[in-house]
C-alpha cells in the first residue's frame, strides 16, 4: 500500500515538473509568436512608409512633370503670341512707294501756268489732278513744275529744275496737285509718294506772283466771323426750288436743286461757303460767272466787279450751307 502511494506520490510529482517545463515553452512561443506579429506590423508599417513615399514621389514627379508642361506649354504660347505679333506687324509694314504719275491721265499741249491757267503750249504736258496729302512727303524725279488745288481753286505753282530728284512743298492748304512737264522729261518723270533716299528738299521756286496766291482750304481752327447768310435765308421768300444756274448764267430745271436770290457781295471780303454749290457772281443784272464748289470749307474768290451772288445747291446740303463773312 505505501509502495502505490508513493508510486502515485512519484508520478503525480513527475507530471507537476513537466507541467512547469511546458509552460515556459508555451510563454516562449506565444513571445515568438508576439515578436513576428510585431515584426510583421512594422515591416507593414515600413512598406506602408515606403509606399506612400514612393507615391509622394510618383506625385511630386508628376508634378514637376507637370510644371514643365506647363513651362513648355507658355513657352509655346509666348512663341505663338510673338508669331502672332510678328504676323501683325507684317500686316502693318506699309506699302512700298509708288509712282503716281504710272495710273495717272496726261494731256499733251498743255501746262499749269504761274496764274494757275491751263496755259496751251506744244512742248509741254500736264496730269490730270491727283490726290494731294500735305501730312506725307512726294518726290518728283526730274524738271516739273507743281500746281497746288484745293478742289479746283488755283493756289500756287511752283518750279523745280533739272537737279532732281526734289522732295515738293508741303502745301496743307491743298488737297489737289497738277504736274506739268515738257517732252525731254516726259519718259523720266515720275511723283513717288514718299522722300526717296537721294531728293532733297527746299529747291522749289515760287513762280507765282504773291497778289495772285490762293489761299486755299481754309483753317476752321482760326476762322471767325459772321454768318451772314445763315439758315434763315434759305428758308425764305427769296429761295426758289426745282432750278439753278449754270455756267452760262442760265436758270435751268433741276428737281433736287435751289436756288436763292440775289445777295450783297463785296470782293474785298473775305467769305468761306461751308457746303458744296454753286455760286453766280454778278454785276447787278450783269452775269459774270459760276463757280462750282466741291471741295469745302471753300473761300469764296474775289471777283473784281461783282456786286451780287446767287447759290445753287442740292437739297442734300439744305441744313449744311451757310456763308461766313471773316474778320
């Protein structure tokens, strides 16, 4: 009986020791086990890590990539911009100098005298009026003389000689030029509408006369004065409708036209008309002659003799017309 208990004493001992060398093993592999779980989290942590900085990067690479896109992309858009500058300024290159006289009619027997008549002379040739803007400079390339108009009215002639090419006077008064010419010149005459590199300028003489000058458009900054026949004449009693006068001095039918009565005129004033017409000069009952005015403001020319004018103008010009009288 002591021998059964002290075998069951014994064995219940030795289960007791391996119960306390188990457990130790199972801490250690539960440690273990703790240790790779940990190790596992960290080692996720660090490829978390590495790929949020990897996409960081891939973001910030990106970005910069993007960036020089958009370098690039204003880099091509400054050049499209100076091409399009450039094609603009191409547009606004002027055009090159021209020779007026190349498209412009001739009329052979004839010059623009120091008066400013058309003077017949069979060794001379004169153009037709052509375009004049006194803003730009014209060079005439051989001997010339330089008829300024402003629309018909004669306002001076000058002469160049055979040392040319001449660059003409500025005549802002004028808006019209006549070129006249003879035969040794007429192959080699020519009216460029700029300053050629080898003319020069201040050659002209002035070969009219000071008294027979016109005086041309005139200057509505410094122009002052009375209207003397303003709007109320021209709705009066004295302005008959369906009528003018023509350069014979004869009453004519014409449905658009007016015509006014007789007007006190002196030819020592100075009168500016403001719209186009035509204006009889008479001495009394005595016709002289009419002028056609197209280019205005126009001066009225001092007609020796003349006491009276009458104004034939189209119905269009009703409410523009007046006379001025200057100071």
């Amino acid at each position: 009986m002591r021998r059964i208990i002290l075998t069951l004493m014994m064995l219940f001992t030795i289960a007791a020791c391996s119960n306390e060398e188990a457990e130790p093993n199972e801490d250690m592999t539960n440690s273990e086990n703790e240790n790779e779980e940990t190790a596992d989290t960290e080692t996720d942590t660090e490829s978390e890590a590495a790929d949020e900085e990897e996409t960081d990067e891939s973001a910030s690479v990106s970005s910069n990539r993007g960036n020089g896109n958009t370098e690039d992309d204003e880099s091509d858009s400054e050049d499209s911009e100076e091409t399009t500058e450039g094609a603009a300024s191409d547009d606004e290159v002027p055009a090159e100098p021209a020779d007026l006289l190349a498209d412009t009619e001739r009329v052979e027997g004839y010059w623009i005298n120091y008066s400013g008549e058309d003077d017949a002379r069979s060794h001379m040739t004169r153009t037709e009026p052509i375009e004049y803007n006194s803003d730009q400079d014209y060079t005439v390339t051989a001997a010339s003389y330089v008829s300024y108009f402003y629309g018909n009215e004669f306002i001076k002639t000058n002469n160049y000689g055979h040392d040319g090419p001449h660059v003409i006077e500025k005549v802002p008064e004028a808006n019209r030029l006549v070129i006249s010419f003879s035969e040794p010149e007429q192959d080699d005459i020519e009216l460029i509408d700029a300053a050629t590199d080898e003319a020069s300028a201040g050659n002209e003489v002035n070969t009219t006369p000071d008294e027979l000058i016109g005086r041309g458009q005139p200057n509505e900054e410094e122009m002052s004065g009375t209207i003397m026949f303003g709007q109320d004449f021209l709705s009066g009693d004295e302005v008959y409708t369906g009528e003018r006068i023509d350069s014979e001095g004869e009453f004519v039918e014409d449905p658009d036209y007016y015509v006014t009565g007789a007007l006190p005129y002196s030819a020592s004033g100075d009168y500016v008309i403001t719209a186009p017409a035509f204006v009889s000069f008479y001495n009394g009952r005595n016709f002289i002659e009419t002028i056609e005015f197209t280019s205005v403001p126009a001066y009225l020319p001092q007609v020796n003799g003349a006491n009276y004018i009458n104004i034939s103008f189209h119905d269009d010009n009703l409410l523009d017309l007046n006379i001025i009288e200057i100071e």
